[in-house]
C-alpha cells in the first residue's frame, strides 16, 4: 500500500506532462506557427522594443496574453511566454514580407496580417499591437 502512494503522484505527474506536451504539438500545428517556422524561425537574440503579455490569433488559435511581440526597424518578432515555448521557436518576419487588411468587427478594431511566404496562415492583432508596429516605419500597412 505504501509503494501506491508514490506511484500515482509520480504516474499522474507523468499524465499531465505527456498531455502538455501533446497539446503544445497540437496548438503548434494548428496554428501555423510550425509552417511559420519553418520559413521565418531566428536564432539571433532579439534587438529592440518587445511587448510581453500580448494577445492575437494565429489562423484559429487565440494566444491569450501569452506571446511576447517585438519590433524593430527590420522586423515582427514573435514568440510565446516561456510556458507555451515548447514547439513554437522564436520567429522573425520582416516587414516586406507582410500584408494587412482592417477586419470590420462590432466593438474593436482588429488588423489581419498575412505573410508572403505563408500566405494561408493569419495573425490577426489588436489596434494597440498594429499601431505599435507603425512606430517602426512598417511599410504594409493599409
């Protein structure tokens, strides 16, 4: 009885790792953010102004208050906080390589990027988000 009382704690431990790990792959997928990788994935450290505790939707997946956005002159940098890291590598998208559209809604304004190199993935962001990429003489904007 006694050897029970460790090997659930540790099994159950061992379910709810397996199932983050499952889930993160998932949300991966199906965000885009694997096919933006593959394209747009950057091992430099960051240089400039970043945002934590941001929020958009990538294709179908909201990112609630959970990614980091950064900005500079060259480009959109874009990576989860740390706990939402696994299977979403840091990406850098230059500003030439993205379009915008203004999505109509009833109460917000929200702004629709799509990326050359993977047009059929979106990130939609809010008006404060967008307008703080304006700072950096983001060319695409409509």
């Amino acid at each position: 009885m006694e050897q029970f009382k460790v090997i659930v704690p540790i099994l159950l431990l061992l379910f709810f790792a397996g199932l983050w790990i499952l889930i993160s792959k998932i949300i991966s997928v199906m965000s885009g953010w694997t096919k933006l990788a593959e394209r747009y994935y950057s091992e430099q450290t960051f240089a400039g102004r970043y945002y934590r505790f941001q929020s958009a939707k990538l294709n179908k997946v909201y990112f609630r208050n959970s990614l980091e956005m950064g900005m500079n002159e060259m480009g959109l940098y874009l990576i989860p906080l740390i706990f939402f890291r696994l299977f979403h590598k840091p990406l850098f998208i230059p500003w030439a390589e993205i379009e915008t559209e203004t999505l109509k809604t009833y109460w917000i304004k929200i702004y629709r990027l799509r990326f050359r190199s993977c047009p059929n993935i979106t990130l939609d962001v809010y008006k404060k988000s967008f307008e703080r990429m304006g700072e950096y003489n983001y060319s695409g904007r409509t």
